[in-house]
C-alpha cells in the first residue's frame, strides 16, 4: 500500500477531517485524522495491518504494544499479522501504565505501534515503559507521521504517511484558524 493509496482510504471513510482542531498535544490544525473511522472497516484495518507489518517484519518482534486508545486496533492488527503477542498500555490517574495482568519480560524484543504521531509524547511514555519493565524496543509503527520529520525517538521509525500538517500554538493561530470555533474530537 503506497501513501497516496492509504491517504485515499482515510479521504474515502470520512476519517481525514479539515477544520480548526485541538491535537492531544495542545497544538491546533486546520486538519485531523480521526483514524477509527477508518478502522471501523475490518477489511481497512487488515490492509493497513498488512502494510505496517510488511515494513516491519524483518524486526521478528516478539510482542507489540500499543497505547490505547488510538493504537489498540491497528496494534492488533499488525500484532496478527506478524504472528506475536499483543499488549497495550493505557491509563491510569493519567499516566500509561500496564494492567490487566500484562507483563514485559526481561529481554523481550516489542514493537510499538500508534495510530498517529504528532509531537510522540504516547509513543514516547509506551517505550519508556518497555524499558522500565526490561524490554527491547525495536521500532516505532505508525499509520499517519504528521510531525513533520520532528520527533526522533532513537528507534527506527516507520509509517504508512508522512503528511506535513500545518500546527500551531493556541496563542499563533492564523486568522482565518481563529475564526472557527475549535473542536477536539480525539481522547481526552
């Protein structure tokens, strides 16, 4: 699946929203990928699935992980594919943690997975929490890259698109951005 091909998809199901929109980060754009309406189709998420796990494979994970809730179901999905275990991060008193009996054994070689990246604070905490339990991160997967070539996590780092997103801090927003009454559809 190329770039153009994946970006097609989220333009088909609705999941690529244009407006004024506040990013997990607290950054604002004028564009948003609300990835589950994309994955609300099986048939979506096994092609994505099969495209992310195809860039990775070679990596043989042993485990993915994923934060929840953005990378839940494309981390399955690419977890199926490539034939490992599957684990998620989520949270707790507002901080990623592991629960629900989930364990990371000394050693063991994951590969996280998220749905999008903008500024990679998800991403960042999930692999920190791999360290913190003695594990190997290998790489990061994601489906959309929208940081614009900025976050470096020491990992490869590998995506379905790379798109350049215009964002902006609340207080530096265009005119024609501040005239549209902002809306944060994402998690919270």
């Amino acid at each position: 699946m190329t770039a153009t091909e994946a970006l097609q998809v989220f333009r088909e199901t609705g999941a690529l929203l244009e407006g004024h929109f506040i990013l997990r980060s607290g950054l604002r754009s004028r564009q948003y990928f609300q990835c589950a309406l994309a994955l609300q189709h099986m048939p979506t998420v096994e092609r994505f699935g099969a495209a992310l796990a195809a860039k990775v494979r070679h990596l043989a994970p042993a485990t993915v992980i994923a934060p929840a809730m953005g990378g839940l179901v494309i981390g399955q999905e690419v977890a199926r594919q490539l034939r490992c275990r599957f684990i998620f991060a989520e949270k707790e008193e507002g901080k990623l943690v592991l629960r629900r009996g989930f364990t990371i054994q000394p050693g063991e070689r994951l590969l996280v997975v998220e749905d999008v990246v903008t500024k990679g604070g998800r991403v960042q905490e999930t692999l920190d929490i791999v360290r913190q339990h003695g594990g190997v991160p290998l790489a990061v997967a994601v489906l959309v890259d929208r940081s614009n070539g900025t976050v470096d996590f020491g990992l490869p780092f590998f995506s379905l698109i790379q798109m350049h997103v215009e964002t902006f801090a609340p207080d530096q927003l265009p005119p024609d951005l501040a005239a549209i009454p902002p809306v944060k559809p994402g998690s919270k």
